[in-house]
C-alpha cells in the first residue's frame, strides 16, 4: 500500500468522523426547539442518514473497518434501530475478490496446482468477509472441505487501519472524555493482527474443539456443553483447509423457522460453550459475531463455532478474578467486587463502590430483545445519568468537570477482550430476539473455577507460629472440622492476660478465596452490643451519665411518647420496652438503618409496649440507637470518636476494631454465606431451643440477611446493634481487659502478624480530595488540619489519615494501665451486687451483656453473641478470655464446640451458652423475627 492510499483512507476516516460528529451536535440544539413527536423522527432520521455513510465508506475501504460494523451490527442492545438494520447487511457477503488473486494465493501457500488439489472447487464463494474469502470444494480423497484464503496485501491495510482507528479513538476521547475508548482499541491492536496467520487460527481452533470436547462427568459443567467445531485437514499463513458442516446462518431467519431451531436453546448453548472457554479454559474466542456460527441441518440443531483467528489465552489469576467478578455482581458482593477489581488490574480513581457494582453488574445483565432496544437503550442512559449524578455530588464538581473525568484508572487488556465477548453474546441474543439470562446459565462455570481452586491444603490454616500446646490442638481440631463446616474462622483466646491462641484459617468469602489472616475483619451481628455497651458503661465511669437517670434527661427529644421514665439500666438490660421499636422500619426500608440521624428520629417517635422494667425483651436492633443515642447525647461526640476513645485507641486496637467500616478496609472483609445445611436440621424440630418463630425465617435469613450485610453501603453505616467489624484478636483483646474491671493486658503476641494495631484506623481513598484549584494547597481544613500525613501510604494505595488530636490521646493512652476506674465496675457489668436492682429478676442479662452461668451455677461469666455463631465473652473467675468469628452463618454449633474444646482441655467450666446442653442466646441460634421474651 503506497503513501497515496494511506493517506486517502485515512483522510476519509476523519473527514467522515468530523462530518456526522458536527451532525449529531447540530441536531442536539435543533430538537431544543421541536415537539417530542417531531423530536422523535428527526433523531430518526438522522440515525438513518448517518448509518448509511458509515456503511457506504466501511464497504469501500473493507479490512478493519468490516469487523467493526460487523460488531456494531450486533449491538441490537445499546444502538439505535437504523444502525441495526443498516450494518447487518455486513454480516451478508462483501464482493467477492477475483478468482485469479484466489488461485495465486493457494497455489503459492500450497506449493501445488489447483487441479492436484481439488477434485472440485466451487468458483462462488460461499462468504466474502473482512479478511479472507471462503469457498467450499472436494479433496481428492472425496472429503468435503471449506478452504478459508487470505485477501492479497490485506495484512498492511489492517495494520493501517488499527493506527486510524487509534487516532479516531483519541480524537473522540479528547473531544467527549466521557467516551474513553483508548483501552478497548489498544487490547484490539495487540490482538487483531494474529487473526492474520492461519497457522495460529488452526493451532487455537483444534485447542478450543479438544477443550470443548472432554467430558468429566454427568455432573460435570463439560457435559453442558454440546457445539459442532470443523476439524483442520491443512494450514499455511494465508490459507486454510477445513471439515465442511452444513449449517444455517444465523441470519437466515426464514431456514431457521423452517427447520425448527429453538432460538432459545441455541443461544444458551453457544453462552453456555462461551462460558466454558472463558472460566474453565482460559482460551475464548473474543470475536463471537452471528457470522462466526451456523446452526447444523440435523437435529437438535447443535450451534457450529467457527473462525478462531482471535482467541485470547487468559492467565489462572485472570480467570479466578473473572469469575469472582461474575460472581460478586450475582451475589451483590461489593466486597469481593473490589478485589476483583484489583486482582485483574482495573484501578478506580474514586470510592464509589455501588457505582462501580451497577456498571459491572450491566455486563451480565439478562439480554433484551430488539424490539426493546430503545427501553433499554433509555435505561442504560438514565443509570448513566444517576452515576453522572452520584459522583457530582461526591466530588463536589460542575457538570462539565465530571463530564471530562474517567473514574477508571486503569483497565486490564485481558478484560477488554472479555467484556467484548460479553457484549457480542448480547447483541447476538438481541438479533435472535430472545433474552438470555447470564448470571444462571454462566454462573455454574464461574463456581466450577472458583471454588475448584479452593480444595484444602496445608495451608488453609494460616501460617503463624503455635502460642501454646492447646493452640497446636485447637489447629488439628479446626482440620477435622473441615472447609465442609467453617468457610473463614478466627480464633483468639487470653489467659492471665496472655495470648494462649491466634489462629486462622480459611477464606474471606464462598467467592473470595483469599485466606483468612489474623487482622481480617469479620461482620460480627450482635457481638456489636458487648461493645456498644462497653461505651455506656466508658461513660458512666467518666462521669458523663448514670445508670439510673432518665434517658430523657441526656436526651430530650426522647422523653415523648411514655418513654419519660426509660433509665439507661432500662437500655442496657433490655426492658426498656422499645424492643420492636425499628421493626416496621426494618420490613418497609431495611436501608433506612444506613441513615443514622433518621433512625435516632425513629426511636425518639416510638411508643414502649410495655412499662420500664417489667419485662426483659430482647431490643435486637433497637438496642444500638437506643444506646447510641445516649452516648452522643452524654458525651457531645459523634458515636464513633467516643469508640476510638473508650476503647480502640487504649487497647491498641487500631484498624481492627470497627462499627461502620471506613472506605480503605475493604481488602480485609470477610464476606458472609449461610449454611445452609445446618438450617435445614431445624425443620420438623421443636423445643426450647428452637423458637417456633425462627423456623418461618430461615428461608428470610438464608436468602436476604447475608446479602444486605455484605454490601457496603450497610457495612459502612453505624449500626451499633449490628455492624461491628472486627478480627478475633481485637475482640479477644477487649474482652480480656472487660475480665479484670479494664486492666489493659500486655501487647499481643508477637508471633501475630501483621501487629495488632499496626494499621491505620482511617484510611483515606486517594482519590477522595476533588482538584484544586491553583494557590488553594494550603486553604485551612487542608491535609494538616485533618491530620493527614501525605508521605503515609499503606500498600494498598490509600493514603494513611489518622483521625484527629490522635497523637496527644495516643501517648496519654500508652501511659494508662486501666480503661475503667470503678472497682465495682465488674458488678455493673453483670447486674449483681449493688446493680442487681437495676436488672429483670432472674433475666438472662446483665447491664448490656448476655451473663452466663457454669456447671456450678456461678455468674462469673458474660459476653455476647452474634446472629450467626461469632462471639466473645470473658470469665471473670479464671482470667479468661475468648473471641470467635465466622463468616458461615450458622446455629452457633461451630463456634460453641470450639469454645468447649478450648475450655476442656484448659481445664475450665463451660459457660451454658456453649455446653452441649444448655440454654442458648437468641443470636446463638439465628432469630430473625421480633424477640421471644426472656424469662
């Protein structure tokens, strides 16, 4: 191709792109001015026009050009329906290349004369596409063959091409920065120019046809794959020699419906053969446009794959990232979305996680067909909109700021090809006019290379050293009990002060198979209230309230509507009578708990349904603003500075110790999963174990609660009931100061890594300041006011932002022994002794904590449970203190045969709420619904 062409191509290119960019622009202010039924047809119109010059030119200049109005073609999803019905006639023959250039080729790559080749030949192609020309013809051993040839000089035109379509990309993203194309075009650069040797066409197609041909099983994710793919007879650089199959193209509406293919069926056998090569193989084809299939003639009308020029090899890694991202978006993960995210590579430039999850979430969104094309066309531009919105109001931008932004920073190549693939499948479907739900028909294979990754090994226990022979034990136990039982664990156990265990194991999630290590955080439900009521009692202790005063008195919004004789001991031990006092919040709004000041204006309009005092009732999330309102009111502080304060700073619980996550943690989150076997054991089950009212919520829990506590926006909210995150070692730490009336213990074991309080309590997103403007670095509520440390960031690429007058409490913390003065404060805890008025009599609760009695009948123990099997509780007469947290929902049976195991063999009696047969909390065994009373 001389200098003259290329010029002249490229000329056209840009003189066309200029001409319908200045189009569409015209129209938009024109149709300011018109009628929406006017408005309608001009857009029409000009759609129409437009569409017709981007064909006219893509037919002159062939090469790239085709395989991009090819793909275009296929996107009856997201373009307008005159682009459709103008660029499908791409998928139709271009005009043949003359037969004389056709023998040249073969007989020059074949190194024979035609006639020593074929026993016939078919002059007409049978299709004419962007590359190569393919004819049917008969070898000399009677084999029917299909014999794909390479246009002369067709290499250099696409290479020419690609650099065109480079500069138009950029001008585009230079010009609306909103539509940034660069990383889709430069993965195309890289991959594009392969499809133009055939040997590497055959070498791919016998790969894909031997991994789409094993069958591992009935049962097996293989066995659902059922496609036809030609088997190679020969192959040089430009010509290829193949079985041939009569099939139907897909196309060819009328020969479909007269042989009568189910639509339907092929679709999700070609997604399904799709699926396969993406998660399972690692080795897809990334051009699945409707000229790369045809339907076989014979029944069951199986899908025939063909073309394998662009097929991309993806990497273990990149294959256990796709499928967590597949899989995080069906499960609303947002967690395990992110790492995703950062596993294959693709950087956000801002914290907008539910944002990042509704776009990702669009790529396995359930197909449309063409005829809702524009619904669905105005439902993509309408969530574009909100997310427009959303990040304007975060980052304090105007409309033409956010505009010029691109919130991704950066975008791995091998999900280009993978996101494309996605979109070809849709548009395929869309053309076929069937929809196509993707999350269930490819999420078995997603779940086939996950969790076939996940198989246990020596090293599903973390690696760290044994604190002591019951350790060593506890680690041989937690093996028998296997990955069947425990998904993610932690357990960590105080003795005198001392670290006696520091274990874990396990992963992070069902779809995050990161291992479990001793700083992950876990959703810990109501072990939140032990720590909440820990603040209470901080505060009592600081002279900021009383026990026995009126709740009213610190808070006077909340002395209405009979609550004006409500004590705080009313709070603590649950017989305020507000136990259902965000119930009917809960079933018409479960996010409104997000809104932290909106559910303190619940409380304050509740009604008690019964008098302070007289019945102990468990207030299962009522407990945590009732309570958390008290301690803003008592101490003028926000909820979280007074929890920093009372108990994560002095105990040197930093970044692990959480009621309301910060942007930052979310590398450390475990997610939670359901056991859903456990639950089963409860049906047909009575006793006074098993509330009658659980066993109409497992279906509830099993199906809603772990998927709205696993997304962010309710992982981030203060829930004080509820949303505690934390590790083992942190609540472990807590419990066994609470076990000796607040005496801090010791530093934590050394042999735990990484340190406990080594990381930064508040991380700060790096992208989270806007830009400013020039001279505006050193405006006051900068960095430095904020305590930001600008030459601080952790490996995760946050910025390290402590919080504030953090130094000075810091060092007067690291000289104090003791978070609580009252000696009696072990008294007040429990509810006996000079408080024993202040609790129901013979309730299960103390001030705030669950209390536990052993084999003797002592009360020498308390603590709390979760919704779930997490816990922590202390023994006040041994100096014991234990954590466990779980992210596999369950009856509880799992942490209470660890605690027994670690009790036994420590020689120390086993509190009732983990004995085989005593009673257990209503959090140890899974109540949902409005609480039963406690005697």
């Amino acid at each position: 191709m001389g200098w003259g062409n290329i010029l002249t191509r490229r000329l056209k290119v840009f003189s066309l792109a200029l001409f319908i960019y200045l189009d569409y622009k015209a129209v938009q202010k024109r149709v300011h001015w018109v009628s929406t039924g006017k408005k309608n047809a001009i857009w029409t119109k000009t759609h129409e026009r437009n569409a017709r010059r981007v064909l006219n030119l893509i037919i002159e200049l062939e090469g790239l050009w085709v395989k991009l109005g090819q793909y275009l073609s296929t996107r009856a999803d997201v373009l307008p329906e005159p682009y459709i019905n103008v660029l499908k006639q791409l998928q139709d023959s271009l005009p043949p290349r003359p037969l004389e250039e056709v023998r040249g080729t073969i007989e020059k790559e074949l190194g024979k004369p035609m006639s020593d080749l074929f026993a016939d030949f078919v002059l007409d192609p049978l299709a004419t596409a962007s590359i190569a020309q393919v004819h049917r013809a008969t070898l000399l051993d009677g084999r029917e063959v299909v014999v794909k040839i390479q246009h002369h000089g067709i290499k250099e035109i696409i290479l020419e091409d690609l650099k065109n379509a480079k500069s138009l990309i950029e001008w585009i993203a230079w010009a609306e920065p909103q539509y940034d194309f660069n990383p889709m075009i430069d993965e195309w650069c890289k991959e594009a120019p392969k499809e133009l040797d055939f040997n590497h066409e055959a070498e791919n197609t016998r790969t894909v046809s031997r991994n789409l041909s094993r069958k591992t099983g009935s049962g097996s994710v293989s066995s659902a794959v059922d496609v036809l793919i030609p088997e190679i007879i020969e192959s040089t650089e430009k010509v290829l020699l193949l079985e041939y199959m009569d099939g139907i193209r897909l196309n060819d509406n009328d020969s479909l419906e007269a042989y009568g293919v189910d639509k339907q069926k092929l679709v999700e056998e070609i997604t399904c053969a799709y699926a396969h090569q993406i998660y399972v193989d690692g080795f897809f084809n990334g051009d699945p446009h409707p000229g790369n299939f045809l339907v076989s003639k014979e029944y069951p009308h199986k899908p025939i794959l063909l073309d394998f020029g662009l097929t991309k090899r993806i990497s273990n890694s990149m294959r256990q990232a796709l499928a967590k991202m597949f899989l995080s978006c069906a499960e609303g993960d947002h967690v395990a979305l992110l790492s995703a995210f950062a596993e294959m590579g693709l950087k956000l430039r801002v914290d907008m996680p539910q944002q990042a999850m509704d776009i990702a979430t669009i790529f396995f969104r359930q197909s449309t067909t063409a005829n809702e094309a524009k619904e669905n066309i105005k439902a993509l531009n309408d969530q574009r909109e909100r997310n427009v919105k959303a990040l304007q109001e975060k980052m304090k931008w105007n409309k033409k700021e956010v505009q010029r932004f691109n919130p991704v920073d950066a975008f791995p190549g091998d999900a280009i090809i993978f996101m494309r693939v996605l979109n070809l499948l849709r548009g395929l479907s869309a053309s076929l006019n069937v929809r196509i739900v993707y999350l269930d028909i490819m999420r078995p294979f997603a779940e086939s290379t996950l969790l076939g990754n996940l198989m246990r090994s020596s090293q599903w226990i973390y690696d760290s050293p044994a604190n002591s022979d019951v350790e060593s034990k506890l680690r041989n136990y937690l093996l028998e009990l296997g990955s069947d039982k425990i998904l993610g664990i932690q357990v960590c156990a105080y003795k005198d002060g001392k670290v006696i265990i520091d274990t874990a194991a396990g992963m992070l999630g069902k779809y995050d198979p990161r291992p479990v290590q001793p700083d992950s955080l876990f959703p810990v439900f109501s072990v939140t209230k032990g720590i909440t009521a820990g603040m209470v009692h901080w505060l009592v202790d600081k002279g900021k309230l009383m026990y026995d005063e009126t709740v009213a008195n610190i808070w006077p919004k909340f002395g209405t509507n009979r609550k004006e004789l409500i004590k705080v001991h009313h709070l603590l031990n649950h017989t305020s009578g507000l136990h259902n006092a965000l119930g009917d919040v809960m079933k018409d709004d479960p996010l409104l708990v997000c809104d932290w000041e909106e559910t303190l204006n619940q409380i304050v309009r509740s009604t008690p349904e019964t008098e302070p005092g007289s019945a102990q009732i468990y207030h299962y999330l009522s407990f945590g603003w009732l309570c958390g309102g008290v301690i803003e009111y008592a101490s003028g502080k926000k909820f979280q500075e007074v929890l920093e304060e009372a108990i994560v700073r002095p105990l040197n619980l930093d970044g692990e110790l959480y009621i309301g996550i910060p942007p930052g943690v979310e590398s450390r989150l475990a997610a939670l999963t359901v056991d859903s076997e456990e639950l089963q054991k409860l049906s047909g089950r009575t006793g006074p174990d098993v509330p009658s009212t659980l066993l109409n919520n497992v279906e509830q829990m099993a199906t809603g609660l772990p998927v709205l506590f696993n997304t962010l926006n309710i992982r981030r909210a203060i829930i004080p009931a509820a949303n505690g995150h934390c590790s083992a070692r942190a609540l472990a730490r807590y419990y066994a100061a609470l076990a000796t009336g607040g005496s801090i213990p010791p530093s934590h074991s050394s042999n735990s890594k990484p340190s406990l309080g080594s990381h930064v309590h508040t991380p700060k997103f790096p992208t989270a300041q806007s830009r400013k403007k020039k001279g505006s670095a050193m405006k006051s509520g900068s960095s430095a006011q904020n305590g930001q440390d600008a030459s601080q960031t952790d490996k995760k690429g946050y910025s390290q932002l402590c919080t504030s007058d953090v130094d000075d409490e810091a060092a007067a913390a690291g000289s104090t022994s003791r978070i609580f003065s009252n000696d009696k404060i072990l008294d007040a805890f429990m509810g006996i002794g000079e408080y024993a008025s202040m609790i129901h009599p013979n309730g299960k609760f103390g001030l705030g904590f669950r209390r536990y009695s052993n084999s003797s009948g002592n009360l020498k123990c308390f603590g709390h449970s979760g919704l779930g099997g997490s816990t922590g509780f202390c023994d006040v007469e041994n100096n014991f203190a234990m954590a466990v947290m779980v992210n596999k929902m369950s009856l509880g049976s799992v942490s209470r045969g660890i605690v027994r195991f670690v009790c036994e063999e420590l020689g120390l009696p086993v509190p009732d709420e983990f004995s085989a047969t005593g009673e257990k909390g209503p959090d140890m065994v899974l109540n949902l619904a409005p609480s039963q009373q406690l005697r």
